[in-house]
C-alpha cells in the first residue's frame, strides 16, 4: 500500500505521526510511505523581486523545518519513509500530490475547529477532502 502522510510541523500532526507509530498492525514496514508538506508560497511580488534560485532554497528550507522531525519519528519507529514538498495552497497541494501520486491512503491530522471555525477560517481537511480522490484518514 502506498501511503501520503500529510504534515505541517503542528501539534496535529505529531498526534497523527504518534497513531501511525502505535498502530504497528496496521502501518508496517510492507507500505510505502511518503511524508509531504506544502510550503506557503511567496506572494507574486516577493518572488518576482529574488532569484528563482533563492525563491527555491526558501521553500526548501522551509519544508525541511517540517519534514525532519517527522522522517526521524517514522525512521525511528522502524517504517521506510521518504519526503516530498511543493509549494501552493495547502489543502489543494495536498490533493493533487496525493491524487497524481497515484496513493492508496492519504492521513493527516485534523486541528477540529467547530463548525463556526471553519466558516471563518476555513480548513485545510475540508479542503482536501474536497479536492481529493484518495482515501483520507484524519487523526484529530
């Protein structure tokens, strides 16, 4: 089974790494996993004003901050993992990622704002889900 864990260096996603660790019958080493992230993308006008080189090594760098600590929590739990990011709205990111990846199983962590949260703030869950073909299995 190929499977997209969706991280964002939050709370939520350690809860969500954590039940993948302590749940070893159903995440085994058979899978393949990838921890993605999506990286803010800088505002057209902040990127038109550096080179595309360095626009680049931002959001590297960036992903990095994220991607880390959960390929060390995976690896360290025995799972072969690698890493992926792109640059975009977040929800959409995810789901085109996860859809042209050709994945069995998305997961993510879910922040569960109420119902009048998300039609403030919006959700990025809510977003993926709507966006995605892909199996999701959100950890709140």
């Amino acid at each position: 089974m190929k499977i997209l864990l969706a991280v964002d260096g939050s709370e939520y996603t350690r809860k969500m790494l954590d039940y993948v660790v302590a749940h070893p019958t159903l995440f085994d080493p058979s899978h393949e996993y990838v921890v993605f992230t999506a990286a803010l993308a800088l505002p057209p006008h902040a990127s038109s004003a550096v080179r595309s080189n360095t626009v680049k090594e931002y959001h590297e760098e960036e992903a990095s901050k994220v991607l880390q600590p959960a390929l060390a929590a995976l690896s360290a739990s025995g799972l072969r993992v690698t890493s992926a990011w792109r640059a975009g709205p977040a929800g959409e990111t995810i789901a085109q990622f996860a859809e042209k990846g050709a994945f069995d199983l998305l997961l993510m962590g879910s922040h569960g704002h109420g119902v009048i949260a998300r039609l403030v703030m919006g959700s990025v869950a809510n977003r993926v889900l709507s966006h995605c073909g892909v199996p999701v299995l959100l950890i709140r």
